[in-house]
C-alpha cells in the first residue's frame, strides 16, 4: 500500500491524506459502509485540518460478478495495492452467488 501523502498548510504543520479505497459489496454492505463513511468524515472534522481522507468507490463481490463476470477485476486489486493507504471493505455474498 502507498504511503500517506502529507502535505504542508502554510501553518508549520501537515495534513495528512489517507487514499481510501471503498468496496461497500452486497446486501447490508452498502448501508453499514455509509455509516463507516460517516465516521472517518468525523474523525476528519475533528482532526482540525490534520487528516484528510480522500476515497475511490468501486465494487467487489456479488456485484462485481454481475458486472463483470468475477469477485474483484484485476484492476480493483492494482488499485487496493498501488494507489491505497487503506481498504474499507464491506459484507459480500448472498443467497444468488
């Protein structure tokens, strides 16, 4: 995974920016990972400038098998790898895959 980028505010401190990749997968994911979301934008507010978090949204799982014929594309892991400090990952499955 990349290292946090921190980038400096003009005040002698740095704000550090976190690159979430965002996979919210099926059935009760997507509603638990709005209220993930709604934490770290918390966590963002009262950091008082320090954090920023900065999120790519794409799928994995069932929807991704509708989409795309497989769990998670190649191009999702290059991303998870190459271009993400961290991975926020929701439920997968159901009774159709």
């Amino acid at each position: 995974m990349a290292a946090p980028v921190i980038d400096t505010n003009g005040t002698g401190g740095g704000v550090q920016t976190f690159r979430v990749l965002v996979l919210p997968g099926d059935h009760v994911g997507p509603e638990v990972m709005t209220e993930a979301l709604r934490v770290l934008e918390v966590v963002q507010e009262r950091s008082q400038g320090k954090v920023r978090f900065e999120y790519n949204h794409q799928i994995a799982g069932g929807c991704s098998i509708d989409k795309h014929g497989t769990p998670i594309t190649d191009e999702v892991l290059r991303i998870a790898k190459e271009e993400s400090d961290a991975v926020l990952f929701g439920s997968v499955g159901g009774p159709e895959w």
